[in-house]
C-alpha cells in the first residue's frame, strides 16, 4: 500500500505543484501548500478506496488546503486591518522562537479575551476565530446585522485598550 502511495505521489508531484501554482501567486506559499498537501494525503491515503483517480482524489485535497490557505489570509488581513497593532506583534512572533512566543501571543490574546464581557468575547470569536460573516453572526446570534457592526465596533475598541493597558 505505501509502495503505491509513493509511486504515484512520484508520478504526480510536479503536475501537483503546478496545479497549485496555477490557483496561489507566491512561490513560498505553493511550497508551504503542496507540503500541507502531501502530509493530508499521506495521513488520509488509509481512507482512499479509489472511487475516483488518484489524481482527482489528490486534486480535492489541494483545494482543501488552498481554500485554508485563502480563509487564513482572509482573516489575517481582516484581523490587521481591525488591529494594526498585532501585525508587528506577529512579525516580533516569527523570530527563531517562534512556536514558543507564538504559543505565548495565543496565551496574551486568550487573557485579553477573557478580561471583556461575555458579549465582547463572543462577537470577535465568531468573527475571527470562526471567520463568520456580519450576517452569519446575526442570525448565530439572533440580532440585527446592524447590532453585530456595532457591538463588533465597541469589541475590538474594548479589546485595544485591554490589550495595550496590559502590555503598559
């Protein structure tokens, strides 16, 4: 079974990455794709019952993975755009310690979190945790799309300011 397995990847790792390439821009972001990709099908292969081809199969798990990577871009740009302050923090993140200060910025974040009201927490959960949309978020919540905006509004002032009073 694992002799198949890599005598197919073999056979379709370079038309692999150039499906990739064709669908995500950055040369760094294909490779960190088609790695994802190839790790997803190594764990999942056990689960291929050659229903469709190998490459068809292989094909559904890169679109998986690039959609992830467009929904984490998605979000960060969002969370950048609301919080400015946190791209640096990130940047700061992506030093030699990175898993380390990256485990220890989730642990900032969650204690920020926890300081807002219920309401607070919740709102911006939803919204970048969970990347809903403003309308998504309504119904969850059963609220106008309006009452999001503004209590999204209010959170992430509230999440600012809790935020820099405990980095002072």
């Amino acid at each position: 079974m694992e002799e198949e397995f890599e005598r197919n990847l073999k056979k379709f790792f370079s038309p692999l990455r150039r499906y990739i390439q064709k669908r995500v821009a950055q040369p760094d972001e294909v490779e960190e794709i088609l790695q994802e990709t190839l790790i997803a099908a190594s764990e999942s292969y056990c689960f291929f019952k050659g229903k469709s081809s190998f490459w068809t199969w292989l094909c559904g798990i890169a679109n998986h993975e690039i959609i992830d990577y467009y929904r984490k871009k998605k979000i960060k740009m969002i969370l950048f755009s609301h919080f400015p302050f946190l791209e640096n923090l990130v940047y700061e993140v992506l030093s030699p310690d990175e898993e380390l200060e990256r485990e220890e910025l989730r642990k900032e974040v969650k204690k920020v979190l926890n300081a807002l009201g219920e309401g607070y927490q919740e709102v911006l959960r939803l919204k970048y945790y969970q990347g809903l949309s403003m309308a998504e978020i309504a119904r969850k919540l059963k609220i106008t799309v309006k009452a999001v905006e503004s209590r999204l509004s209010r959170a992430r002032v509230a999440f600012r300011l809790e935020w820099e009073k405990m980095r002072a």
